[in-house]
C-alpha cells in the first residue's frame, strides 16, 4: 500500500466513525442489538426489502416469536402468512429451516463462528458477516448495495459491482477498512452512512464528511457510480384467477416448487401467454375442460391487477364463479372464507382480496 492510498484509508475510517459519533441519527430497533437471534431475524427480512417496509414486519415476527424456540414451533403456514406480502418468499422457507435446525440441533444457541453461521440455510457472505461482527464482534465487514456504492465512489472504482471480480475487489477493500477493534460499530457507521449521506438518488454531497477525497466527487462521476453490467430482461405472464364458489367454500391449493410464490396459496388458475378474450370466457377450451358438464355462473370479473417481480411482470384479473356441483379435485380444496383469511397468499393475490370491493362472502 503506498503512502497516498495508507492515507486516504486513513482518512476514510477516522471521518467516518467521528460522522457516526457526532452526525448519524439514523435510529432502527436492531442497531445496537447483540441477540444474534433478533440480529438475523432482521437481516433475512431486509434482503431485497426497504427498511421502511421491513420494520413493520420484524416487530410483528419479534412479538409473536420472541425467541428461536418460539419460531421454530409455529407451524408453517402462520409463519408465512406472517410475511405475506415482503416477497421472495424462498427468504421465509429458509427462516423456517434454520430457525428449526438451531432450535432442535442446537438447542437454541446460534453459532458463534462465522463459517459456521455461513452454513445456515438462506445465509451468506454480507448477512454472515453481519450477524457476526453485530452479535459477536467479529472483525468481518459487510459489503451490501449502500458499502458498494460508498466504496464505489470514494475511491472512483468502475468495477461492476455485480461481476465476479467486482464482488471480490469490493469485498477486499471493505475487509481492508474495517476497524477489527470495533467491526459492530464500524460495519453499522458505514451502512448508515450510505443510507442517508450517499443515497442511490440526491446524495448529500455538499455536506459529506469525506467530500474532499472522494474521487467521484472530484472528477463529477457521483451519478455514474456504482456500475452494473448485468440487465434484468423481464417477461410477462397473464394469470386468471377463477374465485369458484360451493357450497360456501372456495377452491384453492398451496403452489408447488419450480416457480414463483412457493408455499403460497392460490385460486384455480389458467396462466396464458398473452390477454385471455374474457367475453368468451364459457368458449376457452380451459375452462371446458375445468368444468365439463358442470353448469356455472359467472358472477363478477374484476379490474386487473398487476405485479412486478425482479425478472418477471404478472398482469391478470379474477372471476368470482358459482358452480351448482363440486368439481373434481384437481389438487384444489375447498376452505371456507374465514379458513381462506389465515392463508397465505402472494401479494397478487392479496391485494385483491384487500380490495374495498372485494367480498368473499357476496356469493
């Protein structure tokens, strides 16, 4: 390392912890917490999730489940109609397993160890690193989109943060920053820091402590950095929901593996490749062969409902139909609208039943 970078390094770390000490006002209910259970708890509902939208549903887990044990008893379904709506719902299947493996093969205790704590299910790199230095002060720094982007303009580095050697490059300097007497709250400063000094959008440059040695600021690339090489190509799926009434009950079933949305629940669905014609709804082959000689009523369509998920759109609307006989199963049952309330569903699926408009119950 030569003089002039020692320097900036030098610079870096000393201006970011007396920013922290005397200006960081960001106030979460985890910072500062050493329950490595709350700690992961926290982190798993925070990846690819807002802060904002997370905090709601980490109070509500943290005061049905208040400990590992707690968690690991509730039976799967209530857990995920817990997290009902935060998505990525692979997040939840994982806190299921770990919370299971810790509470019955560990008898509570979560590792201490960070490769140890790596091997959990649905914990990697950044969250091991995050759970060990913030509950077990672990000289481990964590590297999450706001260190990227801070690292990313400080030291002027068009290294795409999502490519192979840009993960190990940013990776190495964060490890080489940390302040291993005080990884907790290092780790911490510098996440708050991106969160609230140098945003994605608007960073508040004119105001940064570390303005003077930041190389993006010097040579006007603050907009241009981080850099990603990687574009997300979307595609578009059309679901039709068929909301089938009988007897007071409506059919649903759990999605299988292999897809979006597994462990949630649906209605009957047809998916399609583009917009189903629904004034010839009776006339979709589909739906002939749902129904067969079953006679039904159509009774509403609803307006259409649209999700955006990372890699793909979901556009579609919902039927509410009245059948006069039981359909075969089809992997389909048939649950009363008060069962069907402590369900778990996708937010597709869940905003349509929040609808103002929307009653299970006008059959």
């Amino acid at each position: 390392m030569t003089m002039k970078t020692a320097t900036q390094h030098h610079f870096f770390v000393k201006h970011l912890l007396r920013w922290n000490q005397q200006d960081n006002t960001r106030q979460m209910p985890w910072k500062g917490e050493k329950n490595p259970y709350k700690i992961w708890l926290s982190e798993i509902i925070l990846q690819q999730t807002r802060v904002e939208q997370g905090l709601e549903y980490y109070n509500r887990f943290i005061a049905l489940f208040p400990t590992i044990h707690q968690l690991a008893k509730a039976s799967e379904t209530r857990v995920f109609k817990l997290w009902e709506g935060l998505g990525y719902y692979t997040r939840c299947k994982n806190l299921i397993a770990t919370a299971k493996f810790i509470s019955e093969e560990l008898n509570g205790k979560f590792p201490d160890k960070y490769e140890e704590i790596l091997q959990l299910k649905g914990v990697g790199p950044y969250t091991a690193a995050a759970i060990g230095s913030f509950a077990f002060n672990l000289p481990y720094a964590v590297v999450d989109g706001n260190v990227f982007r801070v690292l990313s303009r400080y030291f002027g580095i068009a290294t795409p943060i999502d490519s192979t050697a840009g993960k190990q490059l940013f990776t190495f300097l964060a490890n080489k920053l940390l302040d291993n007497k005080l990884p907790a709250i290092y780790n911490q400063a510098l996440m708050d820091f991106g969160a609230v000094i140098c945003k994605p959008q608007i960073p508040l440059c004119t105001t940064c402590v570390l303005v003077s040695k930041c190389k993006a600021y010097k040579n006007e690339m603050v907009n241009q950095l981080p850099v990603k090489e990687k574009k997300i190509t979307k595609k578009t799926r059309w679901f039709y929901y068929l909301v089938i009434e009988y007897n007071g009950k409506l059919y649903v079933r759990k999605r299988s593996a292999q897809d979006i949305w597994e462990n949630l629940y649906e209605f009957i669905l047809i998916e399609n490749d583009s917009a189903l014609p629904l004034e010839k709804l009776k006339d979709l082959q589909k739906v002939k062969e749902l129904f067969g000689k079953n006679s039904f009523e159509i009774l509403h369509i609803s307006r259409l409902y649209k999700q955006l998920l990372t890699h793909q759109t979901i556009l579609g609307q919902f039927i509410k139909i009245r059948i006069v006989k039981p359909l075969p199963s089809k992997g389909y049952n048939a649950f009363s609208p008060m069962e069907i309330n402590k369900l778990p569903f996708p937010k597709f699926i869940a905003a349509y039943l929040k609808d103002k408009n929307v009653s299970l119950n006008l059959f």
